[in-house]
C-alpha cells in the first residue's frame, strides 16, 4: 500500500536468485503487511529475509501432503510433473539463509485435510546453514524440517506431531518457545516435540537449550488445548540407517510433558530408538530440565534416554561452537 520495489516476498527472491551471484550477499526487507504465498528458494547463498516487526510481517498460505505430496524438490523447467512440496518455504541447495524478524504461518488443518503433514519451513541442504532470529513458525504437524545445520534463536515454534523434524547434521534452538499446541483432530493428543533423522552417529543432533517448553490451544474452532502428561519429548522414526541424537539442556517445561519424557520401546506402540541405549554423546539426552516455575522435573522417570553430567553437558553444548563443530568437515562455526 506504499512505494516499494516488489509487491511479493517471492518476486523479490526471484530478483535475487536472476540477478545476484549465488554468493554475493543480499537483504530483502518486508514491511508490515500480511502476504498470502509459497516461497522457494534455490541456490542462493548469503540470503537475508527480514522483516519490519515479528508480528507485524506475517507470511501465511495453506499447503500440505494433500495438496502436493511430499517434502518437495525443485523440477528441471519445463518439467511434465511436480514431485512434491508441501512446506511454506522450501531452501534447497542454500547456505547461510537468515530469517529475521517475522512471522510465517502454515494454516493447514489436521482435521480438515486427508494428508495433514505441513511443514513452515523446509531447509534441504544438507551442508548448508540456516539461521532464524526473532522469529515465530507456526502449523500443526511437521513445522520444522531441517537439514544440515540450523540455529533458532528467540524463536517461537508451534506444531503438534512430530513439529520439528529432520534428517540433520547439528541443529541448534536456543533461547526459544516450543509450544505444543491441541490437535484439532485429536483432542486427546499430546504429540511429540521432535523426531530426529540425524544422519550420522557423531552428529550432534538437536539440541535444545536455555528453552521453554509449552502449551496452548490449537488451530481450528474447537482450539483444543494439551491434556496434562500427553506430549512427548521425542519418538523414533524406526530407521536403522538414521539416529534419534536429540538433547534437552536447562530447558523448562510444563505439565503437559510426560513423566516419562521419551517415546520409544513399545510407548504409544513406538518402535526403539537408535540408539536403543543413549549415551553421553549419542541418542536421547536431557541436563538440568526444570518445570516453568525452575523446579528441577525428577529425571528417574525418565524412560530411554541418559541424564548428562553438568560436565558432559558444558563439553558439548557450553558454546555455539561447540555444537557446530562438525560444520565444514570439523572447520566448525560459531553463529552470533
């Protein structure tokens, strides 16, 4: 409604993609504004998205498995068929992507859609770096797919079932709100916060940390709230060829967690995770876990994972570094 060199968020990324090298560094600011479309973006590194408040820029549309099938990969042009891309926005072949300072919003339904699956976000790089600052995700299932490496920082992240999910190599949320919300096909549904595919053992997986874990009530009219003890803080996806390293470092959390914390080894019918036994370096892992008020959550009754020692969790989570270490076969990185 104002003087502006493009009129989509998507006609600027293609600005971008057309006119600048993949390495030369771009920023495309958005005003306040609520913007209904898909986004894609494809071989363009250094690219920044950011925008005028977090609120106040909301990318939104309805997307999903039912709609088109699959996590998504781009098609030659010209191309006869699609294969797929059921995310908000979809990054392929990208490194140091940045979303800054904005809202997108997936608004699929699980109860209004055969093919509920609907991620915001889609990171397919699997050396690539993506970074989101100061920013809030939003859909019911799958809103979170990663790849490679992320860091999440003051973010909000709300989903359902498995709402953060990736074959990654280290993914970093810090400092962030990840809000379990009610399904809106399942009233009695807690869900899962992760589901980790982590690619290889030594990667360092998801990691948590100085985060709040929440709930609140869902999409749809009914705004089906978190039964008490009904989420999940991960459940394995059942491959043998793929690890479930996911840790909880000085993470708060309400009363909609489970006792038990973890999904697997015949928990809501879940197969063993990989691997069945953690470790101090590798599958389910959890440090210093308090409730929201800073009471410490008695980890006994955990089931599957392993209690960190406060020096195994300074060792390997005390930096940004530290956790990125593996980045650029071990040249390592340290956002900020």
């Amino acid at each position: 409604d104002s003087p502006a060199d493009f009129r989509t968020v998507q006609g600027a990324l293609n600005h971008a993609m057309s006119r600048f090298g993949k390495a030369a560094p771009v920023t495309i600011n958005v005003r306040n504004g609520s913007y209904e479309e898909l986004l894609f973006i494809l071989a363009k590194d250094n690219l920044t998205i950011r925008g005028e408040s977090r609120d106040g820029v909301v990318i939104h549309a309805t997307n999903s498995d039912g709609v088109n099938p699959g996590s998504g990969v781009s098609q030659p042009a010209g191309s006869p068929s699609f294969s797929g891309g059921r995310s908000l926005l979809m990054i392929e072949d990208a490194d140091m992507v940045t979303l800054d300072t904005l809202t997108l919003r997936n608004t699929t339904l699980r109860s209004q859609t055969r093919s509920a699956q609907a991620e915001t976000v889609f990171f397919n790089s699997d050396s690539g770096r993506l970074v989101a600052r100061n920013a809030s995700f939003f859909s019911e299932q799958d809103t979170i797919q990663v790849k490679g490496y992320a860091w999440f920082y003051r973010t909000l992240i709300e989903g359902n079932v498995d709402f953060i999910w990736g074959a990654n190599r280290a993914a970093l949320f810090e400092d962030s709100e990840l809000r379990s919300v009610g399904d809106s096909a399942n009233p009695g549904s807690g869900g899962y916060v992760v589901q980790a595919r982590t690619v290889d053992a030594g990667d360092v997986g998801f990691v948590f940390l100085n985060s709040a874990l929440t709930h609140g009530p869902g999409p749809g009219p009914n705004a089906n709230d978190v039964p008490a003890g009904a989420t999940y803080l991960a459940r394995s996806p059942g491959t043998a060829s793929t690890w479930d390293n996911v840790s909880f470092i000085n993470c708060r959390m309400g009363n909609h967690i489970a006792a038990i914390g973890w999904a697997g080894s015949g928990v809501n019918l879940e197969p063993a995770p990989n691997p069945a036994l953690a470790d101090a370096r590798r599958g389910w892992r959890e440090y210093g876990s308090t409730d929201l008020a800073g009471k410490p959550v008695d980890l006994a009754r955990r089931i599957g994972g392993y209690v960190l020692s406060a020096a195994e969790a300074k060792e390997q989570f005390g930096t940004r570094a530290a956790t990125f270490a593996g980045y650029g076969n071990g040249r390592g990185w340290s956002p900020d």
